[in-house]
C-alpha cells in the first residue's frame, strides 16, 4: 500500500503496487514547486510546512524559515522595516528603520522583556515629553532645552539631569500672563480679575507649580474700604490661611478714600495632575468700587500686573 513522505508528501508505492504515471509526475511537480524559495505573502504562508520550508513575501519584501514552531528570519539576521513608526509584530532580530529621525533600531530580547533598541548604540530623543526609555538612552527636552539619561541604578529606572544629579527641583517649564489695562469692580463676592490668568499642562503629577502674581496697582475710592485678594486653582481656593475672615490674601487697602498699593504674592502648589490646570486672582471689597492697574486719585495713575507659573520636578 502506497505511503507519503512526511515534508512534501511525495507518493511511495509499495513493492507490489503497480508503478502509475501519473503518481511520479505530480511528485515531480511538487519537487520542483518546493526548490528554492515558496512565493507568498504575509497572509498566504503555508498552513503546513515543514522544518526547514523557507518562504519569501512580497508584501513584507521579508524572507523566513520553518523552525518546526514558527517562521524564523531567513538568512540568519532580521527584516528591515522602513517606517514612520515601529512595526506592530517584530520578531527577535528584526530591524526597523525609523523615517522620521534616520535611526535605525534592532528588536531585541534581553530574557525578561522586548523593545526596539538603537542598532548603533544610545540615541538622542528629541522632544517635548520623555520617551518610554532605555539603559543609555538620551533625551533631550526641546521645551526646557535641557538633557536627561536614562538611567537603572538596579532597583528603578527613571531619567535624570546629563549634567548630573536628579530632575527633582528643576525648572521644566514657564508660563506667564501680563496684564495691562485696567480692571474695576465694586461686587462685595470674590470676582475674577479678568486678563489676569494663565495656564499649564504639568509633565507629571510629581510636579509641582510655583505661583508667581504681582499687581501693580491695587486701589480703592471709599474709607476704611477691605480688598480681599484670593488665589485660586481651576475653582479651588489655595494659599488658604488657617485663620481670618479674608480669602487667600486678606488686605486693607487704606484707611482714607484714594488709598493706592501694590501687592504680591508667591504660592508653590501641588496639582498632582497631567491635566491643563489655570491660575487666577480673585478680589472682592467690602463697599465702593475697587481698582486693578490704576491709582484711585488719577486714571492717569496706571501700572502692570502680571502672573506666572513655573512647573518644577518632583
């Protein structure tokens, strides 16, 4: 009784089956169909192949081998992958070719994890945000313009300052508002000062943003008037004192109607947040009118006022 081999699945006639023509021309068709490399494409592999099978596609332009398991990289190195972004199925060896920054990268596994590493050593990450990272790597923030390595002391990893020392403490961003027209109001509830705010998108929730306000000019028009100053995150109170019958900042402007002063204030918050989170000032007085940027005896009498945020590392 006939059998077949176990790779191409070649007719074997036994020694008393009768030889027939046509069994020696299809194994001959499926010799000649396996010389060589088989033609396919990434979706047309072999569903059985056998050790050793070896395969081109022509949508991956990537050769492979059958190690008995699974497809293997043919001609013992990876394929070379030309894109904008990394390829969403690598295997060990692959190379990929980045066509944004030039960088050519290898698919390596180090026997407890798997990611694209720099086929030519460590390469600098330019960009606004940190890259996810590896041993060596360096990044250099085109916001702050300054440079991170990143670093495993062999129980974390994280990125640190290339000129040494942590990122903890560093500035890594500035934001500011200036304001130069005036701003008047005689509500007796806290008010929002308008053009006096600003905006920031922390990097990480470990940050932590200094608050930086100035007023230039801050007036009133009535005796014994209070001007209550408050700081407020979003619509969150913060610089709270612990006691006291004002907001954040409580102020008496003047005892006598035409009282002008200036006024600052520096608050380092803890947003704990990725969010884009806005500062503002609130002022409210007890009774009349109050005044931002002007003296009250004179419109001529005008100043700036300004509020800037500094994100710093945690």
């Amino acid at each position: 009784m006939a059998t077949n081999t176990t790779k191409l699945g070649l007719i074997k006639p036994d020694f008393v089956d009768v030889v027939d023509v046509a069994d020696l021309n299809t194994n001959a068709d499926d010799i000649d169909a396996a010389v060589g490399f088989a033609i396919v494409t990434s979706s047309t592999r072999p569903s059985t192949p056998w050790t050793g099978q070896s395969i081109f596609e022509t949508d991956t332009e990537s050769s492979f081998i059958w190690d008995g398991t699974a497809w293997m990289p043919g001609g013992g190195g990876g394929s070379i992958e030309i894109s904008a972004t990394a390829p969403s199925s690598p295997g060990e060896g692959d190379l990929w070719w980045d066509s944004d920054n030039g960088n050519l990268y290898i698919y390596y596994d180090d026997g407890d994890s798997q990611q694209w590493v720099a086929a030519n050593g460590p390469q600098v990450f330019v960009g606004t945000t940190a890259p996810a990272g590896y041993q060596g790597q360096l990044w250099f923030d085109s916001t702050s313009g300054k440079t991170y390595i990143y670093y495993d002391d062999g129980t974390s990893a994280q990125w640190v300052s290339a000129i040494g020392g942590s990122i903890a403490g560093t500035v890594i961003q500035v934001v500011s508002t200036t304001k130069t027209d005036t701003f008047t109001s005689t509500s007796t509830a806290l008010t929002d000062i308008t053009g006096l705010s600003a905006s920031i998108t922390p990097r990480s929730t470990s940050s932590k943003i200094y608050v930086v306000v100035s007023l230039g000019a801050v007036s009133q028009n009535g005796n014994n008037d209070f001007i209550s100053l408050q700081l407020v995150r979003n619509s969150t109170n913060i610089a709270i004192a612990t006691s006291g019958s004002f907001a954040s900042t409580g102020q008496v402007v003047g005892p006598t109607a035409g009282y002008t002063n200036g006024w600052t204030q520096n608050f380092l918050d803890s947003p704990s947040t990725t969010s884009t989170v806005t500062y503002k000032l609130q002022v409210r007085v007890s009774a009349n009118t109050v005044s931002i940027n002007r003296g009250s005896a004179s419109t001529d009498r005008t100043a700036v006022s300004s509020i800037t945020l500094m994100e710093v590392a945690g």
